[in-house]
C-alpha cells in the first residue's frame, strides 16, 4: 500500500503548524485510500522515523516524503539523506522515495504569485 | 506606484534561495508594471528595510510585503511586525502593508497537495 508523508521543518510555537494540518486534512479528503502522516525534522512531534513506524503499521509498503520546505539548503540537501537513509535502514521492507521540495514546484510558485496579485 | 515584497526566511546555502529568484522572476513575466523585490529575515539580503528603500527609489507609494512563510511562529507573529513597523518609521510616505504568509492560502495548499498525488 502507498503512503505518503508531508514533511516540514517544526517550529516551537504549536501555532506554526496549522497550515501543516490543513495540508495533511486536504490530502485525506481528496485521497482518502492513501494514509498521510506529517513528520518534521526538528522542535515538533512526529520524526520522519516515528512517522514512517505509523504508516508502515497502517500497512503501508511504499512511502513517498514530501519536504514541505521553500528552499532547499543545508537541512534538505544534508540532514534530509541522512535521516531518510536511517529510515531505510530501519525499515527495510519500506520503499522511501523523496520528491524534491515543494518550492521546486512551479504551480506551487505560481499559486504564490496569484495570491501576491490578488492581495495588491 | 504599488510594488510587492516578498519576503523569506534567508538561509546560509545560497543555493537555498533560488524558489524565491524564480518567484520574483515569475512576477516580472506577469506583472511587469509592478516592481518587484526579494527580502529576507536572516542570513541573507536585502533585509526589508533594504527592500523597502529600493522600491521607494524606484517610485513605489504602496508596498505589499507577502511572507513566503508556511507556518506562521514567532518569526511571523513577532519578528515581521516589528521589521515592518521600523520599515512604517524610516519610510512615513509609503503605505506598507502586509499579507498572511502563503501557507495560509488554500491555492497554495492544493498545489503541494496536487505535486505529492502526482508523485506516488
């Protein structure tokens, strides 16, 4: 079965995370066959580990991360492998694959400027 | 003259701010008449106050700032008013407002959430 995990920085202030919910509530609406999990990589609760642990006992199999991140620097381009890699190593039986960052995305950018252009 | 910021975090990579060079560039594309500037909270320029400043060199009397921020913690609920609010001081003859950041937009939301369908 195919999961898919949402994958943010964390914050200390339990406020950031509301669009993070939006998100992972959105995604169960539209495709309520595939289970989602949000994970983050630091001051938050789910870990990427702790989060694929939770897909993997729903059944999943094949788990897609999305890194709901802007830029990609050090945290994407090092930390990220790294612990993708310790899940894989601990999960073994669990194909992981990682898209790049949302803000690769180009309908992610141009949903921005419309945003932008409307707010003018 | 209206123009519009937008605004990141800043990260110590470089390479961590190409979505917002491509951002910005997308503006230009499709909103040539209204300039558009870059500005980062940290580690990266120009601050805002260096944005607000090249915009108002350039004829701009109403400036939205778009925070291109998911969640929004203390950097949003503290630091940004406050840089904004320094911006209001140094430069009385702009109007300078600002918009929630974009992972408050539902348009924003549907493209990651379309960009990780995709991807299973």
């Amino acid at each position: 079965m195919k999961a898919i995990i949402l994958f943010g920085h964390g914050a200390r202030d339990n406020r950031w995370r509301e669009p993070f919910d939006r998100l992972a509530e959105l995604w169960r609406q539209q495709h309520a066959s595939t289970p989602v999990a949000l994970a983050f990589l630091e001051m938050m609760s789910p870990t990427l580990e702790e989060a694929v642990s939770l897909l993997s006992a729903q059944g999943a199999t094949q788990i897609t991360v999305v890194p709901v991140f802007f830029g990609q620097g050090g945290h994407l381009r090092n930390d990220f492998p790294a612990l993708l890699n310790a899940c894989r190593k601990t999960y073994p039986q669990i194909a992981l694959s990682a898209t790049p960052a949302v803000g690769e995305e180009q309908a992610v950018l141009q949903a921005i400027v419309d945003f932008g252009a409307r707010a003018l």
